[in-house]
C-alpha cells in the first residue's frame, strides 16, 4: 500500500513533444519503476493545455527518495537525456509527501481525470484547516459522482506546498458538474483559515495516452 508520493507537474512548451514524450515514456519512468518501493505510476496531462505534464508516483514510503535506488538516478546521477530535456521545461511542482488521508490507498487504475489542489495554511491555523479539510470538505467530494478517490498528502521534502489533495476521477471535466459544485460549497473553508493560505495550486489533468 503506498503510504508517500511523488508529484512532478512541469511545462514542456520548450520542449519537443515527441522527445518530450518519448524521454518520459522510454526512459524516465522505466527508470523509475525498477527503483524499489516504487508502486503506481502515473502520467496525466493538462485538461485545457497540451503542454502541461504531471506524473504522480506512489511510494511504499517517503524514505524510498532516500534510498540508494532511487539517488542512483536522481539529483546528479540524472541522465545526460534527463539533464538536457529538464533544462528546457518550466517546473510547477515536485512534491515529496506522506500520505495522511485515508493513511495507505493506492491511486485507482481506472481514471480518466485527476485535481490536484495544493495549499499550505498558516502554523496557527494548521489544526483548523486539516479538521476542515478531513471532516467536512473531502468526505463531501469524495461522495460526487465521478470521484474514485481522494487523497490527502503532507509535505516531507523542501516545498513550497505543504498540503496536496489528489482527486482521481472517471474524466476530467467532473469539478465543473453541478454535483461537485454543490459539494464544494456545501462545505466552506472557515474563513480564519482561508485569509492565511498560501501557495494555493489547482491542476485539472485528462489521463495520457500515449499515440
């Protein structure tokens, strides 16, 4: 079960598409998927923009970035193909996280869509907004048809995010429903909380398909 995650959200405008690609597909997360404790691995593409990748990994545990196996082919062991396609992309987000909500459920197979919401709250209303986020708001789009999971996760790395939410959903164009709408407002952050957030993110991404 995966208990962390890797989340790498870039823009590849500068980049060739079919290198861009073909770098992710045949190389960077084969790569990857030797590396112990690394579980689902999954690439999404932007909804609205073409250019815009996500890949999200599921770790039996944070420590797994840690390990030799990965360092082997992270940081300054990247590939020269890696080195040279990653200096060209716009870098939105690399999250390293624990997962604290529900604690240890893999990323579904079968999604078409995912949302990615990212925020940090401030040290002193930390507690209110992880009550919020558990208690009213994620119970309440978790029950939207549409949604397959949802996913809460805690920054363990040096980000900028504190909190991600993963929402994996049947296609990608569920948050503009009238069900989600409803939920969504069914639940309103405390407004304490919400003037001290900070890094807020939301990424709407179809499943990739490679052609």
């Amino acid at each position: 079960m995966a208990n962390g995650v890797l989340i790498a959200a870039m823009d590849f405008t500068n980049v060739d598409a079919g290198e861009f690609n073909d770098w992710y597909d045949t190389e960077h997360v084969p790569e990857r998927q030797r590396v112990p404790g690394f579980l689902v691995l999954q690439r999404w593409i932007g909804a609205d923009n073409p250019r815009l990748s996500l890949a999200t990994y599921d770790l039996e545990s944070p420590h797994v970035l840690q390990g030799p196996g990965y360092r082997a082919i992270g940081g300054e062991n990247l590939s020269p193909w890696s080195k040279r396609v990653t200096s060209k992309v716009e870098r939105i987000l690399r999250y390293e996280g624990e997962q604290t909500l529900p604690g240890s459920a893999n990323a579904p197979a079968n999604a078409g869509g995912l949302l990615l919401v990212g925020m940090t709250p401030s040290a002193d209303t930390d507690a209110a907004f992880n009550h919020w986020y558990d208690k009213e708001h994620v119970p309440a789009l978790a029950a939207v048809p549409g949604v397959l999971s949802a996913r809460r996760f805690r920054s363990t790395g040096a980000n900028a995010t504190k909190y991600v939410a993963l929402y994996h959903l049947t296609e990608p164009g569920i948050p503009e429903t009238a069900a989600w709408k409803q939920a969504s407002a069914s639940t309103p952050m405390p407004q304490h909380v919400r003037d001290t957030i900070t890094g807020r993110l939301r990424l709407v991404c179809k499943n990739y398909v490679r052609s």
